[in-house]
C-alpha cells in the first residue's frame, strides 16, 4: 500500500504459506522471535532431521528476512548456521521462529516522508556487535543498519571473520562493515540525483569510537587487520561522522543478540514494523509502552 505520505511493504502471503505445510495456522503465537538458548544447545541425540524440508523454511525465512523484517533477521542468520547440520534443538528455535511470525503475521514495514527540517544526516548507520557469540570458535556477531532519512533501508546479522580481542574490537569490526555499506548507499543516492550531506555513523562503545578516530595504530590496534582500517580512513578524509550513543538508544541491538518482549517491542516500532492503519499504529506504539505482549498487540 503507498500513498503520498508513506509506502507499506509486506510478505503475509508468504508468511501464511510456510505455517501452513506445517499444519500450524492454529499455533500459539509467542512474543519474540528468539530463544537464545535453543540456537547454542547441541543436541547430543543425534535425532535425524529433515534436511531438505530445512533448508526450503530457512530459504523463505531469509527471503522474508531481508526484504521486509529486519527484526528476524538475527534469528535466521544463527539458523542458517546449522543448515548442513540441523539438530531437533535446531528444529525447535525454527518452529518458534514461525510462532513469532504468527503473531506478527500483520506487521508492515512503512516507509514515511520525512518531517526533519535540518537532519543530522540523511543517511546514518548503525553498529553494534555481540561479543564471543559463537560458542565454537568464539567469533562476535556484526549487527548494522542503515537508515535514509530514518526509513531503514539497509540491514546485516553477520559472524565475523576474525576473533576479536575485545568487545572494543568487535564493535569496531562491526563499524568497518557499516562505514563500507555506508559509502556504497552514498554513491547509489548521488547517482539517483540525491544531495546528500555527510553521513554519520553510531555506536554505542566508547572505545571504539575513539579508535576509528586516531590518526595511527597503537600498542592496543596494532593487531586489527589491515581490512578493518577502511574506518579510520573515512574518518581521516571527513567522509563520514562518527557519533557515540547510549546502548538504550542503540537501534542495531536486534541484529546481535536475542533480547527480551519489552526491547523486542521497542525494537519493532525503531525498525518501522507497524500495524497497517495510522490508528492502529497510535494503540500499538501505546500498548508497546506498557511492555504489552507481542501477539497481544497485532491481534487488536
């Protein structure tokens, strides 16, 4: 649905079409997509899975994921991992990922028509990262988001390449990646005729902040791969703002870890996931402020 003032994006038939081989139209709707818990477990069973029945809902759930909900985007990339593998734990969290959906079945991505007089930017990025999320080899989950005119336009749930030393070198790994995506969405805009000021980028940790700041390495950075030092030459040459936020203000935590109702919520209404209908979106965002449940809320 579009109109002058905004445009609504949604996959419900495709949502509608991967409960329903799985007989679980009737299912009890649950309020987040995550269980943490259910994504590290190791099944010492060794039940056998349906491997290719597997990989046909992880290939929807990734389509659906990136196009139009940003929000399940963490949850499918950890599923992802376990595609060669899957495990009945595995089978589990997927099951759980479609109860979510289920309650959530409604939800729009909407895209508005900015009332900002003078942005700070009118492209922005977000970074956060989970430090040693991968309890097998101990590498950090990148999170990044990228929002024009504060309409989410771009999103990434990423393992990273390298073990990080610290979480200060996670979430400065995680920035690089977010600076690069940052500069590519700069050129694609100047070339569809936009003007664009100086983009800014936020995190959410200290140190890494300053790091992607200094001219040179030191006795702390002097490890980080040179691939991870397309940062600070962005900074050095002004081609982008580094700005640091609280984690509360953080809107890529979604994309790096699993959180709880309330912040699911929260996260939800930052992403732009509403209720099709502007009355709806107002009860919505009022319910959300009370920590209502999820699938409480869309079924009003």
């Amino acid at each position: 649905m579009w109109n002058k003032l905004k445009i609504q994006l949604s996959q419900t038939d495709l949502i509608l079409k991967l409960l329903d081989p799985k007989h679980m139209k009737e299912c009890k709707p649950v309020n987040k997509p995550c269980n943490g818990s259910l994504l590290q477990e190791i099944d010492s069973t060794k039940e056998p899975i349906k491997i290719t029945e597997y990989h046909q809902i992880i290939g929807s759930l990734n389509y659906l994921a990136q196009h139009t909900r940003p929000a399940i985007m963490f949850t499918v990339s950890q599923l992802c991992r376990f595609s060669t593998t899957p495990n009945t734990k595995q089978w589990v969290a997927l099951k759980h990922l479609l109860r979510y959906l289920k309650g959530t079945g409604n939800v729009y991505l909407e895209y508005t028509k900015s009332t900002l007089i003078h942005p700070i930017s009118e492209l922005t990025g977000w970074a956060d990262a989970d430090y040693g999320n991968s309890r097998d080899n101990r590498k950090s989950i990148s999170g990044n988001l990228v929002l024009f005119f504060n309409n989410p336009i771009s999103w990434l749930s990423k393992k990273q390449s390298v073990v990080a030393q610290s979480t200060t070198e996670a979430e400065y790994i995680s920035m690089n990646t977010c600076a690069k995506q940052l500069r590519w969405l700069t050129f694609v805009l100047k070339d569809l005729g936009q003007n664009l000021t100086k983009p800014t980028l936020f995190d959410d940790n200290p140190g890494a902040v300053i790091i992607s700041k200094q001219a040179s390495l030191n006795a702390n950075t002097k490890h980080i791969e040179i691939c991870f030092q397309y940062l600070r030459d962005c900074v050095t040459k002004k081609l982008l703002n580094i700005v640091q936020v609280s984690s509360n203000q953080m809107i890529a935590n979604i994309l790096t870890k699993p959180l709880n109702t309330l912040k699911v919520i929260q996260a939800l209404q930052k992403l732009h996931l509403v209720l099709n209908g502007e009355t709806k979106r107002c009860h919505y965002i009022n319910e959300c402020k009370h920590g209502t449940r999820v699938n409480r809320v869309v079924s009003t």
